[in-house]
C-alpha cells in the first residue's frame, strides 16, 4: 500500500510494530521499511518455532531478504519497539541497514527486570565496520506498556 507522504512518520510505522508486537510470543515487534513502504512485519516467535534466534528483528530482516531476493537491506529503516539486542544489531549491520528507529531502549527493559544483554545497539554499531542512524524514544511509553 502506498501512503500520502504525510502519513509516513516513524509513529506510523512504530504503531505498527506495536500491533504486530502484540501477536508475538514475548512483546515485541519490527517493520522494516524502504521507499516509505512496510515491506516486512514480524513479531518475536521464539518459542513457536523453538528457535532462540527468532527476534522480531531478525524475523523481519529475513521477511525482507526473501522478498526482495537479495542479502542486502540498505536504504530499510527497521522500526522495533525496543533497541535492538546485540544479536539483532549484529544482523542490521551484516545487512546493511540504514537506519534503526526504536522505542523503549535495553536499559528501560533492564530497569523493569527482563532479561537482556546490557550492551547497547549504538556500542555494535560503533565496533562494525559501518554507520548505522539511531533514533531512539519513538512511542517509548506505548512500547514499554507491553511488559507491564
Ligand atoms: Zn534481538
């Protein structure tokens, strides 16, 4: 679906992260969008598919892979309700992406008890071999609302 350009802004696309974070097995959810398009949405399906890899994140980068036939996601923005683990910022640098926007930050999930590893996605980013823009705090109460 193509949207009027001012329909497009991070809150748009993070409200559907939100959505889509709703249907996963932990609360968490990714869009990844290129030419203002969502062209994969995704949730967390850890446990559906016993598969501890399966992060929202990681689930989107390989929806958009297979749809676009090509390893490489540069010029995607990926929108996720939270910072990307170490594991998916990994996986955003290998594919190239342009940009991560996200909602509530590790450190947030941190100071409500959940498990995750403390090393932030700007830390990765900043040891890869490439620039990754990061904007954080998009929708940060709503993302957050979901572990509560
Ligand atoms: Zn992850």
């Amino acid at each position: 679906m193509v949207l009027p350009f001012y329909l497009m802004t991070p809150e748009y696309f993070m409200r559907l992260a939100l959505a889509e974070a709703t249907k996963g097995d932990a609360p968490y959810g990714a869009v990844i969008v290129k030419d203002n398009q969502a062209i994969a949405v995704a949730h967390n399906t850890v446990k559906r598919d016993k598969d501890p890899s399966a992060h929202a994140e990681i689930n989107a980068i390989r929806q958009s892979t297979a749809l676009l036939k090509t390893s490489v996601l540069e010029d995607c923005t990926i929108y996720t309700t939270v910072e990307p683990c170490p594991m998916c910022a990994t996986a955003c640098v290998w594919a190239g992406i342009a940009e991560i926007v996200y909602g509530a930050s590790i450190a947030d999930l941190i100071a409500i008890n959940q498990s995750q590893i403390n090393i932030t996605c700007e830390e990765v980013i900043a040891k890869s071999f490439t620039n990754i823009k990061v904007v954080k705090g998009v929708l940060r109460d709503d993302c957050l609302k979901l572990f509560l």
